[in-house]
C-alpha cells in the first residue's frame, strides 16, 4: 500500500481508542463482586452476549486471513471457512447448555462439579494459561506487523512500538471493567465487524451487477491459474501429506472451539441454560453471514486487485481487503476496514486475556494456593494483577519473538485446547465413569502431546521457513498435531478412568457382591 492510502489512518485510530476507552470507563462494575468482574453477573440477555461471542472468537484471521488466503488460493480456500462455522454446530449440540452453570467462571469450576477439586483446578488453570498465552502473543505478533503495515512504516522498533500499545490497552480494559469492559469492546468490534464486511461484499457485487458467477468469472481471470482456481488442488496440492495437514488443521479448528477459555467464559454470562444455547445461535448465525460476506470479499481482491498484486504485496495475502478497500474507496474507505481490522485485534486480546487472568487468580490461587478460602475482594485483587502479569509476559513475547510464524501459534493454540481441554471437558460432562486421574491424564497429556510433536514438526526445523532453519529434527511431517493428539488426549482421558471406574469422587464405593461401602477407597 502506498503511502496516499495510510494517511489519514492514525487519526481514525486515535479518534477510535479514545471512543473505547470511553465506553470502557462508563462499564466499570459498579458493584464490585467477584461474579459481576468475571461474567457480569450472568445478566446478559441471549442477542447482546450472541453478538459479543461472535466478537470474542472472531479473530483478525477471519477479516484478513480467510480473505486473503481465498484471493490466493481459490476453492481450496473457502475451505478455511468451514471449520470455524462447524465449530459452533459442536459447540451448540455439545457444550452450551451443559457447560452453564451459575457460580462457574472457569473450566476448572465445571471440573470441580464432580471431581477433586484442587487437582483439575491445576491442571485446568495450566492448559488455560499455556492456551490463552499462545493466543494472545499470536494476536499481538500478528496485529503489530498488520498496524505497522497499515500506517506505512517499518522496522522492529516500530513493530514492538505497536505490541507495547496494544498490550497496554488490553491490561487496561481488564483491570479496569473485566467482563464489562470486555463485553463493551467486543460488541463495537461485532457490529463494526458484521457490518463493514457485509457493505464491502456488497459493493463488490454492485461492480459485477450483483452477478455471483460474472465474479467468479473475473476472479479465476486475474488470478494467473484461469479455471484451476476454482477448482482444488491449488493450495494442498495432490500430495497425502498435504491432504492429511489440511485435514488435521480442520480438526484443530472444530474441536478447538469446544476448549476455548474465553469462549466458554462468556457462555456463564447469561442467567440460565437456555439462554446459553441462544446466544450460541445468535453467533452462529452471525458467523456463518460473516463469511459468506468474506468469500465475497476474497474473489472480489482477486478480480479487482489481481493476485500478482496481493502477493506482491503481502505474501501471505493479508492485505487482501486492505487492497480492495483501496481499490474500492481509495483512503477514507482503507481507513475505516483499518479501522475494523484494529478493533478485531483489540476484542479479541481483552477476552483472552480476561480468561487468563481469571484462570490465574480464580484456580491456581484461589482453589489451589488458598484452597478456597480467599475473600472476593482479595481474588479480585489477585486477577487484576494477573491480567497485568499475563498481559505483560505476552506483550514482552510479541515484541522480542516477531519472527514467529502467527499460524503456528495459533494453530498450536487451537491443538492445545482440542486435545487437552475439549477432552476432559466433554468426558466430564457426558461420561459419569470420568474420575480426576483421568481428566489430569487428558489435559497433561493433551498438552505434552500437542506441544512434542509441533516441535518435532518442519514449522520449528527442517525448512527455510521454520523458526530453526539451520536444524533438521523435524520427524513429524504435519504442521499442525491435531489429528494425533487430539485421539490420544481422548485415549488417555479413557485410560485414566476406565480401570478405576469405581473410584470416581461421585461418592463412597459399594461392593457388588457385598452390597455395601468398601472399607478402603482409592484416591482418582
């Protein structure tokens, strides 16, 4: 993008972060409890907390990466579309209504409902931490490089300039409103979201005469692959490996979704189950309208802008929509998806971040350190202080590790949480044979697994794009271990439970053929 096109993005973006701070001010909790800090006193109604799960999980991915990665790649890829819009069809059947449960702000309280308390409290505050922290130095790497580029300047200082603003910014909505304040960011972002990327589908048809196929037409036309482009094959080619990645990327994203922390956060922000199930309808109904709007969006930049153009100036294609903006409505235009595009990042940090500190106070030191007796105005100290921890550590990260691939942090999030999390959560709520050995087995394992075979994997070695050039060690031939560790998180959440079935924490042991209480009890 030229410099004609940045200038007038830092004053909508100064003008925006001062609109936000604003709302964020006017939804500091006024009462102060734990509950109210943490899920806004499960008061939401079902299309307001729809409409902010739908900004909580839409990331900067879904505006400019799906785009993008259809510009370039055609067919193969509206594939990326698919998994996020299933996910919510397995969140919905699986987890929405179970999951809700008044006085429950982590995954380690749904635990707790029936298992040792300060045993899945650990090992759940742990997946949430390692989870949430992968997110947020993804979000912050790849926000940083997208604002640099938006503002037309360059250089590591700039970059790390950019991480330290936004990592300011998401401490601060936090410490300042927690769930409120959350909430306020996520519902500007959606309606900005929704509502930006469905005009600019629509006036990406008006140029074709609302004519889907004359678009497609112009998009396999400028896209130096003619027909092939509407065809697959171009992105994983006809190789088994490649075949065999995508499928493990698409699992990561559908059962991923089901062990998100700040997904399933907002889920206890309305007051009763059913509720809980219609604001998962809300969003998924949003979602799948939003992408719609972004495969719009993406063969509209490879007919108007061309994909020669794209890649020229971002390889990746993530400057996709930056393009066609451009194209469309020269700087003003630019500037208002920039605009989109900074408070999709912003939304999305604060959640995450809300999620990790929770975890931090709420489990690891409430539940386990103090062993449950702290007072609510102590652990709200607690979580403020972790949200300044966490959200330092992942902005610190963001800075000094920039050259981080975004995709491998993010899909070793998405892995992480569906193989560690997803497991012990779903098994939890739909196996009464599940005890405490077994959840611990499945989210240590889970994340052992996850995280071994991605640094055995060409993203950390054995390729000029991995984050070790110089080293081989790469004996895993997937980028993304979901197809693997997910099964074996499930494996070992089964093997923890089934040969001591019997000593589940539900209550004391009867004999079956003495019909009455063992007078010796296993501890799962």
């Amino acid at each position: 993008m030229t410099s004609d096109h940045v200038t007038a993005d830092l004053p909508v973006f100064a003008v925006f972060l001062v609109c936000t701070l604003f709302l964020v001010v006017w939804a500091v909790p006024r009462r102060g409890t734990v509950a109210e800090f943490y899920v806004s006193d499960g008061r939401l109604t079902p299309g307001h907390n729809g409409l902010a799960l739908f900004g909580d999980v839409m990331s900067a991915a879904a505006l400019l990466g799906s785009p993008g990665l259809i510009a370039l790649t055609g067919f193969d890829g509206t594939l990326t579309v698919l998994g996020p819009a299933v996910s919510w069809v397995v969140v919905l059947l699986l987890v929405a209504e179970p999951y809700h449960g008044k006085g429950q702000f982590t995954i380690g309280d749904r635990l707790a409902r029936r298992l040792h308390s300060r045993a899945v409290h650990l090992s759940a505050g742990v997946a949430t931490l390692l989870v949430c922290l992968m997110y947020l130095v993804a979000q912050l790497v790849g926000a940083s490089a997208l604002t640099v580029g938006i503002l037309g300047t360059s250089g590591r200082g700039m970059e790390q300039g950019v991480a330290a603003v936004l990592g300011t910014l998401m401490i601060l909505y936090i410490v300042l409103g927690g769930m409120g304040a959350a909430t306020v960011v996520q519902t500007l972002k959606a309606v900005l979201l929704l509502g930006g990327g469905i005009a600019l589908a629509l006036v990406v048809l008006a140029r074709f005469d609302w004519n889907p196929g004359a678009l497609l037409s112009a998009a396999a036309g400028h896209s130096g692959h003619g027909e092939a482009f509407l065809q697959p094959g171009l992105r994983f080619g006809d190789g088994g490996t490649t075949r065999l990645d995508s499928v493990s990327e698409q699992l990561a994203l559908l059962i991923g979704a089901v062990g998100l922390p700040h997904l399933l956060m907002r889920i206890n922000a309305v007051p009763s189950r059913r509720d809980a199930r219609r604001s998962v309808q809300y969003a998924a109904l949003l979602t799948c309208a939003f992408y719609v709007a972004a495969g719009v969006l993406g063969f509209g930049a490879a007919a108007l802008v061309g994909t020669d153009a794209i890649v020229a100036d971002n390889p990746s294609g993530n400057t996709a929509v930056f393009l066609l903006a451009a194209e469309l409505g020269g700087s003003l235009l630019l500037s208002l998806v920039a605009c989109v595009a900074f408070a999709t990042v912003l939304a999305v940090v604060a959640g995450v971040t809300l999620s990790a500190a929770t975890s931090l106070a709420h489990d690891i030191y409430g539940a386990v350190i103090t062993r449950g007796t702290v007072s609510g105005r102590r652990e709200l100290f607690v979580t403020r202080v972790a949200a300044v921890v966490v959200g330092t550590t992942a902005t610190v990260l963001a800075m000094y590790v920039r050259s981080l691939n975004v995709s491998f942090l993010i899909g070793l999030a998405f892995a992480m949480a569906a193989s560690a999390i997803a497991p012990a959560l779903l098994y939890s709520m739909f196996w009464r044979g599940f005890t405490t050995r077994g959840a611990m087995w499945s989210m240590y394992g889970g994340l052992v697994t996850s995280v071994s075979l991605v640094c055995l994997s060409p993203e950390v070695s054995g390729s000029p794009t991995a984050l070790l050039p110089g080293l081989d060690f790469a004996v895993f031939p997937l980028h993304n271990p979901a197809i693997v560790s997910v099964p074996v998180g499930f494996l070992l959440g089964w093997l923890g439970s089934a040969p001591f079935r019997a000593v589940d924490r539900g209550g004391p042991l009867r004999g079956p053929r003495h019909g009455g209480r063992f007078t010796a009890r296993l501890t799962p």
